[in-house]
C-alpha cells in the first residue's frame, strides 16, 4: 500500500502521475467553470480517497485539470507516515503559495492525514493554507469550500466511527482501465507503537459488502481486469448484515467479490500475521482470480523489537505463519514492510530482521528506516536512540538481502509458464508489453498483434532480475 517508499523497488500498484477525468453531469450549471487540480501522497487509500474526493467534487460541477496553474481550487491530500513525506507535502505547499501570490483567488487545501495530525495548524499558524479537511470530513467539501470562498476559515478534522462513504461512486483518476482501488475499510484499531495512522484514520470500521461487491460489479462491466480490496488490515474486516444479523469476514468478502467476474483479477491489501485466517488461504487457493500473493508485513524480525513495536505476534508466530502460506498454497509470493533502527534495535535484533528476510523469501519489501511520529506510543515511551547513520545503513543491508532473495526466487520462476495481465507498455521499449503474473511479478516480454493491454495471455519465463521477470509468449 505504499506509494512513497524509498526501497529498491518502488510500488506501482498505480501510475502515481494523478491525472484529471471529465465528468458530465446534467444537472450541473454550464455557467460553473471552476477547476480543481488534485495530488496525493501517501498509499494506496489515500489515492482512493482522492478518487471520493473528486466525486463529490464533479457532482458540485467542478472539472478537473491537470495543470495546477489552469486550477481555482489545488488540493493536496497528504501523508504522515514519516517525516519525509510531510516534508514533501511541505514543499508542495511552498510552491502552491507562489502560484497562489501570482492569482490571489486561487484556494489551497490539505486533506488526508497530515491535515488530521496538525489540525488548525496550517490555517490559522502557519497561515499556508485555506482549508483543512481530514480523512472522514470529505462530505464537507462543499460547505467548506463556501466558508474559503466568503473568507473564513474553513476546517472539519473531525473522525467518524461510521464514514466509509459506502455511497459515494469513486471517479477514477489517472486510470489505465484496468487496476482499480475498492476501499473496504477505513481506520485502524491496532496501536502498533511507531504508527501514526490510528491518529490520523481514527477507529476501524468496514464497509457494506453488498456496496463493495456492486462497486466490483461496476469496474467489471466497464471493463476492468483487476480490482484492489483496501484497507489498513484487511483481515479484521467485520461487517454485520443488519437484514440478516449475519457477520461477513473477509474470507466471505473475498469470495463475494471474487465470484462478481471469473476473469477479474481480486488483489487486497494489506493483510496483519496476527489477523490473517487459513480460510482467506482457502481462497486464495480455491478461486483463480484471487491472486496468490500476500503483503504479510513482519517489520522486524527481532521478537524483542516486535513487543515493543506492539505488533502482538513474534518471530517464531510470524514463521508459523509463512509455513502455513507454503502449505496451502505453495505457489504463492508473499512481500513484506520492513522497519531498520527502531528504538534499541541491536545489530543482533538487525541479523534476525535479515534471518526473517530469508527464511520468508519476500517477493518484494518496503523498506523504511524508523522515523519518530509525534505523539505515537513509541515517542511517548522510548528513546529514539538508533544513530541514523547506523539506520541507514541497517537499511541499505537489508535491501541488500531483499535483492538476493528476491533474484534466487525470481531465478527459480525461469522455464515456467505464467498467466500475465498486460497493463500496457513497457517502460524502456514501445515493442515490448509489461504486465503482472498472479503472485505480483512484474513481467516484460515482446509484443504480439493478438495482444493488447488489459489481455491474458501465457508467458514463458526465460530470464530473472531482483526485480523483473522477461519471458515469450506461448500463443495458445
Ligand atoms: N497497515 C499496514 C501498514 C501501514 S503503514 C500494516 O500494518 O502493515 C506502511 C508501512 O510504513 C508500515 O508497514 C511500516 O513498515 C512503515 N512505517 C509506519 N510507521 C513508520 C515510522 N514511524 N517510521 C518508519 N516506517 C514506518
Ligand atoms: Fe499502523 Fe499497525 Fe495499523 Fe498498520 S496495523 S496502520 S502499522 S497501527
Ligand atoms: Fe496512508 Fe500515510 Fe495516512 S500511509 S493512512 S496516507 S499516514
């Protein structure tokens, strides 16, 4: 779920270039032209939530641009995870004030999480922006945007124990028509002691089912090839079907969702070891579509590091967890979150995240060094006492593993044949397509004129990188 990582190999479960999509509505007045420029940072849900954003935006009648100049409204929806990605949104800011200085009329907004941990402080201190929106607010929009215009200040941070915004028809932006986002949840309960999202998401809730399966229902017929279930622990979703009081788990959800269209490929993130079921590996086995690749974030492998983390499994639970993976279903790739040089990490808590590495043969890592986040559990009790120097370098070791096994798996994939979805062209040729296997294998291969982007097709394997696979394709 991570779009902003510095780690070898960068997520592009989307295209992060946000593009703006026409909207026609009737009942709009043809006299309204107003433009909003939006970008996010952050992961996955973020961008989603952007895709809300920009409903509630075109029923108002405002179109969108993707020139921030051309725009009467720029939006920033923003991330807290680590201080660099409020860093980044910073300096967005300071450029967005310039333009602001040049076309007074203009109104900048943040939305998202660093909104919801600074609160007033970008409007009423900082005074660098003109409206402050959090991440259950969104339905606001328009009010708010009525309180900028007439001057005032305008800001609604205030969370939801029930917002899912169940009813609201995403608008896809920057879409390939293929891959698209379905939120299934929203905030998170688990207080693991270096994360700011429980503060800036509030508290967990999961939204209709029957409101996910019709919005998988509507990508299908628009033609979409694969549909991504988000949340930030998708295997504690719960929803309590108040006609029948019946409970859906996400196992259930899963199934639903995968049965909407055999051909649609069902992807989720991201899944907790202390929360995933062998009956979501029971479909993950059973139905073709849900793909067989699991985001299993370990963080560390250190149990010592991981009580303090307050991830409430340990090593030797987390490994019990892989196996069980590796038995049910043995063709799955399983990817990781890791975390270098969190507070009193040894070089020997380091060797375990490493040893953890191996043992787990991760597809594919996010790593991150540990950045303290004001007022998480972790800033409140312990010392932040890792030199960073002695971070870094942890954390280019254990990219340094995560590019070894991910080469050794990826060698053992030479010979085989995989079922790729083609997403379009490759990045270096125009005569060659990319596409993604089932277990998330990023695969580049020659074009052939009975393909195209959004196609299946089978692709033999004949070389391996860390990070890509190229193959042929065997035409059926
Ligand atoms: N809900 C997901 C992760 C959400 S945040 C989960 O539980 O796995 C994405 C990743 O950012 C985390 O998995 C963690 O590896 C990293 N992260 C979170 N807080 C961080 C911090 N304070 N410093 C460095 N990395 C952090
Ligand atoms: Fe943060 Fe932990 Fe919740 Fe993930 S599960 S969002 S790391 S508190
Ligand atoms: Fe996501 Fe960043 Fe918020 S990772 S939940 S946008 S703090």
């Amino acid at each position: 779920m991570h779009l902003d990582n510095h780690t070898s190999q960068a997520s592009d479960l989307l295209d992060p270039s946000i593009q703006g999509q026409a909207f026609d509505d009737k009942n709009i007045n043809p006299e309204f032209s107003k433009k909003y420029f939006i970008e996010s940072y952050g992961c996955a849900m973020n961008f989603s939530d952007s895709e809300i954003v920009a409903s509630i935006l075109a029923q108002e009648g405002f179109k969108s641009t993707t020139n921030e100049k051309e725009a009467d409204l720029i939006l920033l929806n923003t991330c807290s995870i680590r201080e660099k990605a409020e860093q980044t949104v910073r300096s967005r800011l300071a450029n967005f004030n310039k333009l602001k200085a040049k076309k007074p009329g203009v109104l900048i907004g943040v939305l998202g999480c660093m909104a919801e941990r600074l609160k007033k402080k970008f409007l009423e201190e900082e005074k660098i922006v003109d409206i402050v929106l959090g991440p259950d607010a969104y339905r606001d929009l328009p009010n708010i945007i009525a309180t900028a215009e007439g001057g005032q200040k305008a800001v609604n941070v205030l969370l939801s124990r029930e917002e899912t915004y169940a009813d609201i028809s995403p608008l896809r932006l920057g879409t390939n028509g293929i891959s698209a986002f379905i939120s299934i949840m929203r905030g998170c309960d688990n207080m693991c002691s270096f994360c700011v999202v429980p503060f800036t998401r509030g508290r967990e809730r999961s939204r209709d089912a029957y409101s996910i399966v019709a919005e998988a229902k509507d990508l299908s017929q628009k033609g979409f090839k694969e549909v991504t279930l988000l949340g930030q622990n998708v295997d504690s979703y719960k929803w309590l079907n108040p006609e029948t009081n019946e409970e859906v788990s996400f196992a259930q959800l899963l199934v639903m969702v995968a049965k909407v269209d055999p051909t649609m490929r069902v992807r989720f993130s991201t899944s907790h070891p202390k929360d995933i079921t062998d009956e979501v590996m029971y479909a993950i086995r059973d139905y073709h579509n849900i793909c067989k690749y699991i985001h299993l974030p370990v963080q560390s492998g250190s149990s010592r590091i991981l009580k303090l983390m307050n991830r409430t499994y340990d090593q030797e639970w987390y490994k019990a967890k892989i196996d069980r993976i590796n038995e049910i279903i043995p063709d799955c790739a399983i990817s990781s979150d890791i975390i270098t040089g969190f507070c009193t990490e040894t070089e020997e808590d380091h060797q375990e995240t490493m040893d953890i590495m191996r043992y787990s043969n991760y597809s594919l890592s996010y790593m991150f060094f540990y950045s303290e986040r004001p007022g998480t559990l972790a800033a409140r009790k312990y010392e932040d006492d890792v030199p960073l120097e002695v971070k870094k370098r942890r954390l280019s070791e254990v990219i340094r593993v995560q590019n070894q096994v991910a080469h050794e798996l990826n060698k053992k994939d030479i010979g085989h044949t995989f079922e790729v979805l083609i997403e379009g062209n490759s990045k270096k040729s125009d005569q060659e397509f990319k596409g993604r296997t089932s277990q998330y294998k990023t695969v580049v291969f020659p074009k052939h004129e009975n393909y195209k982007p959004g196609d299946y097709v089978n692709v033999k394997i004949t070389a391996a990188s860390p990070a890509t696979l190229r193959g042929e394709i065997i035409l059926s």
